[in-house]
C-alpha cells in the first residue's frame, strides 16, 4: 500500500481497531440474517508526509449510495455554526450578487441556504441522490449530483463563472483520490478567491482519543503539515488556520492561489509546530494511541456487563458513523443495548451494522425510558444534555465512553 499523498510506501501502524463493517450500512430487517462484511480498520501512518490512512478498501459509490443517509441539517448546534460562517465569509469577502458560491459535498442545503437567503448565487455539488434532493425541492439550492473531481470542475466551468468562495466542510478526509479532488479547486476558483476546508483535526484524535473517528468513510485524518504538500502540487497554498469545536475539534484551513495576495498569517506557523509536537510518525504518540483506545474498550465492556448484572437497562444515543466504531471495537451486541434512538426519520426502523441494535426514534425514551443512555457522539454531548434535560426527571444516566468512560 503506497501513501496516497505522496506515494510513499506505507510500513508504519498507527491505530489497527480490527475489522468493523461499513459505519454507515445501516441493516434492514431482512438484512440480519444475511452474513455482514467486516473490513480492516488498520490507519497507517506516512514516514515522508506524515499522513494518516485507511487504504481504499470499497469504492467511494459504496461507501456514498444515492440513498445516503447523513443530513446535515438535523443538528441545530451544526446550522449555527453554518449561519456564523456565512455571515463572516459575506463580509470577509464583500460577496455581492454576481458572485458565485460553490460548495462541495453540500447535502441537504444546511449552509447555502444562507448564502441564498443574502441573495448570492449559490451551486451545491453532492453524490448522494437523496440528500441532494432535499437540497433542490426544499431550499431551491442548485445541485448537481456527481462526485466531485477534476473533470467534473472541467464541466462546471463551463457553465459557470469562477468561484470567489469555494467550501468544503467535512469531506477532504472522505476521498480516495485526495489529489483528483483537490485539482477541482484549482480549476473552478477566481484569482482571488478562497477556499474554506473544515475537518476534524488529527492532532485531537490523539491528544483527546478519538479512535472512533475512524471508519473505512474517512481514508485519511488530516493535518496541516501533510496537506501542504498536496495542495502545492495543484497551485494552491494554505494562508490561515482556524481552530473550532465542531466534531470535537476541528480545523478550518483558508486556502487560496500560490500566487495570490492572500499573506500567510502566524497561524499556520503554529500548527505546525504543534503537530510535530505529537507527530504521528512517532513510535511512542502511535503506542499510546493504540493503548488508550484498549483501554476505553476494556472499561466500557466490563461497565456494560456490571450495569445488566445489575438488572439495570442500558441504551444509546446517536446512530452516527463513530459509535459503530466503538460498538464493534468494543464488541458490543443488541443484547447489551436495547435500542439507539436516532432523530433521523430515515434511520429509525433500521439496525446498525455488526451489533445489529434496533434504531429507533425519540419517543422511546419516554415510553421506556433506561437506566443508562450511552450517548454516541460524544461531540454534541452540551447540545444533547440540555435537549434531553428531561430524562434527568427520570433518573436516566448520561454515560460517554470518550475520551474515557465517564457519567455526565
């Protein structure tokens, strides 16, 4: 396996969580009694670049059917933190109405529609059919439903004007061809123009044990010092770096031409220079790593085994691709865990891959309320407290397993 940003070879572990299935199939009920297909989930770090990698193990139209089932708009902390960026890129930019917005991976419209509702031209490109729709019928945001490339920009141009403001929030990481992808921006964006990338960042993966970020969806976890190199090969360079909270800590990096007026701020600098700090081509940061996420499983399983014997219930939270990460590391089956409750309508009724927990929607928690709720994605733990406060009524107990087992 060769590095797929500089096409180094891969010799260096960084996390192996076993096999696991695709975080995302979710199961039908016809489906349990079909043998399931578990994959490698086994990162390796790149000695020259430094980046870290799931190899290509399913195609990216697997892994991202038409029938997707992610919608970005179903979390309210997530639209905020949308709104904001709209309101500060039309003002950094002085966008205007014959500008045009372009954002990659757009899904169901959750953050043009801001742009849109300043009156901006706006154009969503998402693969997925389904989310994509939502996007064109319920927002009126122009889409067009293809992966995103080189040759598709190609097209694009053709029948658009240059971006002055490209995005790309959470999907850098979910590209095999990482430098097919990145060649797009190159060809569809102005002279002055700017694109944002958010990501989670893979220094909190290390420092706050984020081992369940990875799932065969993500083929890398990112870094400023790794993604320099990619980018110039294309024409392109990183000018700032933002630090934000979303996803458990993320980066928004500013990225525009090699040659543009856009001066590099200090803030690059300093990432760097943090990343090194906890390199990942370390043997001691990956031996931690590795460690750390042994110990969250031994600690979570011998809890859930101490909550039954108790004659106690215990359910989850949040069928989101990282808790399947967990539960089938963990190795935690539908028997000690009742249900997951999702808000997502198009979830409920379904069950997650390899622990086979029945999905099921808000209204449980009430009906059959646990003793114990194992919330999944621990980063909306603030959001999910207060949207959940009165389950506090009923003595449930709020449980996370990351960065360590603790009740909240």
């Amino acid at each position: 396996m060769n590095c797929r940003g500089c096409d180094s070879l891969l010799s260096k572990t960084f996390i192996d969580l076993g096999e696991s299935p695709i975080a995302n199939n979710l199961l039908t009920l016809e489906q349990l009694g079909k043998k399931e297909e578990f994959f490698p989930l086994h990162t390796r770090t790149c000695d020259s670049c430094g980046l870290v990698q799931l190899p290509e193990i399913s195609s990216r139209e697997t892994l991202f059917p038409e029938n997707y089932t992610y919608y970005s708009s179903y979390s309210k902390s997530w639209l905020a933190h949308s709104q904001m960026y709209a309101t500060k890129m039309i003002e950094k930019l002085g966008l205007m109405e014959d500008d045009l917005v372009v954002e990659v991976a757009s899904n169901d419209g959750y953050l043009l529609q801001y742009f849109r509702g300043a009156g901006i031209p706006v154009l969503g490109i998402e693969p997925a059919a389904e989310v994509a729709k939502v996007a064109k019928q319920e927002r009126d945001i122009p889409t067009v439903v293809e992966f995103f490339g080189h040759d598709t920009a190609k097209k694009l141009l053709e029948q658009n004007t240059k971006s002055r403001l490209m995005i790309a929030n959470n999907v850098l990481a979910h590209v095999p061809d990482i430098h097919d992808f990145v060649a797009g921006f190159e060809v569809l964006l102005a002279e002055d123009g700017i694109v944002t990338f958010e990501f989670p960042h893979l220094l909190n993966l290390i420092l706050l044990n984020q081992f369940d970020t990875i799932y065969h969806e993500h083929y890398s976890y990112l870094n400023v010092m790794s993604l320099i190199p990619i980018f110039a090969k294309h024409g392109l360079r990183i000018f700032n770096v933002e630090e934000l909270d979303t996803h458990g800590g993320s980066l928004r990096i500013f990225v525009c031409r090699t040659k543009s007026h856009w001066k590099e701020d200090a803030s690059v600098k300093n990432c760097i220079y943090e990343e090194g700090v906890h390199d990942p081509r370390s043997d001691n940061v990956a031996l931690k790593a590795q460690s750390r996420s042994q110990q969250v499983k031994s600690e979570l399983l011998e809890e859930l085994e101490r909550i039954k014997k108790s004659g106690k219930t215990v359910a989850a939270y949040g069928a989101a691709a990282k808790g399947n990460t967990l539960l089938n590391f963990v190795g935690v089956k539908s028997g000690s865990i009742d249900y997951v409750v999702d808000r997502n309508p198009h979830k409920q009724g379904k069950y997650l891959p390899g622990s086979h927990i029945p999905i099921v929607s808000e209204d449980y928690l009430q009906k059959k309320p646990p003793d114990v709720l194992l919330i999944l994605p621990w980063n909306l733990a603030v959001e999910l407290n207060q949207q959940l406060d009165y389950l506090k009524r009923l003595n449930v107990k709020f449980l996370r397993a990351i960065p360590s087992l603790e009740y909240f």
